[in-house]
C-alpha cells in the first residue's frame, strides 16, 4: 500500500524469541523506521543489519499527575492498608509473576535475610502464573511474606509508597517501566544487569544492579540499602530527579 512504516518493538534483548523469529526479523528490517526504548535496544538492532539512520532512541516516560495521590499518600497510612508492619525494612516486588521476572530470587534472598534480620518484610504484587502459583508452595508459612494479585492503580500506589525499595531482578525487559514507578516515589530500585536494564538504571546512583540469576548478589544488595537507609534515600531521590 506504500504507507510508511513505524515500529516501537520493545525487545528483550536477553531473550531473542522476543526478536528473532522470520516475520519479525522481516517486519524490522522493512519498517521505515524504528523506534528503541533504550540506548542497549539500538545497539542490539544495529547488530541485527538495520541501518542507523533508521533506528531512533525514543525513551519511556510516566505522566507524573497520574501518580499525585500516591505521592500524597502517608506511608505509615500505606503500609496498614496493606497489611504491613510499621517497623522495619521492605522490598517490593512489583510486576506479572512470570518465570523469568525474578519472583523466585526475590524470594529466596529474601528468606535468607528474613532469618538474620526479622523485621525485613516482603511485598509481592502482580497477577499470578502457574510458575507463581507453584512456588508458594514452597513458602508458605514465611513470616514478613505478603502476596497480593493483580491490584488496583490506588493499591499499587499505596505499595509503592510504603515500600523503602524495589527488586525486580528481571531478565526479560526492554526498559521496565516499574523502575521508574518507584522512582517517581523517591524510592531507590534493584535490577538485573542486563543490556536493556543497565542503561536504565546507574549503579550506585539510583539503584543498583545484581548479576542475573545469583540470589546472593540479589541479598547483599538489599542488605546494603536496609543496613545503610541514608544511601538508599539519596538513591530513591537521584532517581526521582532523573
């Protein structure tokens, strides 16, 4: 029909049935253009053939008046929403169970934490899996664990307000909105270094960044921002002003 052409296609670098299929490939390469979330997603589309003159850097963004009442919220008023302890450090888990977002890491440091530090408390939120629903299983009865499905955008908010981080050590992203979600809430994240991720978030800056897949780098990462709250602020606002 001869109408040009524009793909936003949202890769997963790390995970190439997300790119590298006939039609796919096919689509890419005959778009007139092509528009990447990330600086990592160009990069991976240059080594695919497409020519850089074709391919732009567009970004991600939040309209921020979407998330006033959130940030109007008290977070002592959060956290009993919610059902949290007052006291004491916790992680948000915020995203679809899937198998490759990480819950089962998230999970496992933060069982190992628990044991040393018992008012380390564990907020896991988004719709459920057969993979998630298997793995309660395995912990249930874990003291500090609160699970909640899919939620409402004013239940979402509240968690995001009550949290002090959030960890979603994820393989499979092409950006991952929900870091910006919690920077927005002036609160510092954790994700997994990989191509897309790592040219989001600046280690040490506004999160911090854990080898993908390795539970113990996932745990002395949430340990620093507990142990060390002063650092995890300024992160949480560096990411809020970025």
């Amino acid at each position: 029909l001869d109408v040009p052409t524009i793909i936003t296609p949202l890769l997963h670098a790390d995970q190439e049935s997300t790119y590298n299929i006939g039609y796919q490939r096919d689509a890419l390469s005959g778009a007139d253009h092509v528009l990447a979330v990330t600086s990592a997603e160009r990069e991976l589309l240059l080594d695919l053939g497409l020519d850089p003159w074709q391919v732009s850097v567009s970004g991600s963004g939040l309209r921020p008046e979407a998330y006033e009442s959130g940030l109007a919220l008290d977070p002592t008023t959060a956290r009993r929403r919610l059902g949290l302890d007052q006291d004491g450090f916790v992680i948000l888990f915020l995203g679809r169970k899937s198998d490759y977002k990480g819950l089962d890491l998230a999970l496992d440091a933060f069982a190992g934490l628990r044991s040393q530090q018992p008012d380390i408390q564990l907020l896991a939120i988004g719709p459920e899996t057969d993979y998630s629903r298997k793995l309660w299983s395995r912990y249930q009865g874990l003291e500090g664990l609160h699970v909640f499905g899919a939620v409402s955008d004013e239940e979402k908010l509240a968690a995001l307000r009550a949290c002090d981080c959030l960890a979603l050590p994820s393989i499979g992203e092409s950006f991952g909105i929900v870091y910006l979600e919690a920077w927005l809430m002036g609160k510092p994240v954790i994700g997994a270094r990989t191509r897309a991720v790592a040219s989001v978030i600046h280690h040490g800056r506004d999160g911090l960044l854990v080898a993908p897949g390795d539970r113990v780098d996932l745990a002395a990462s949430l340990w620093h921002l507990a142990a060390d709250p002063e650092t995890a602020q300024q992160m949480g606002a560096n990411g809020r002003e970025k």
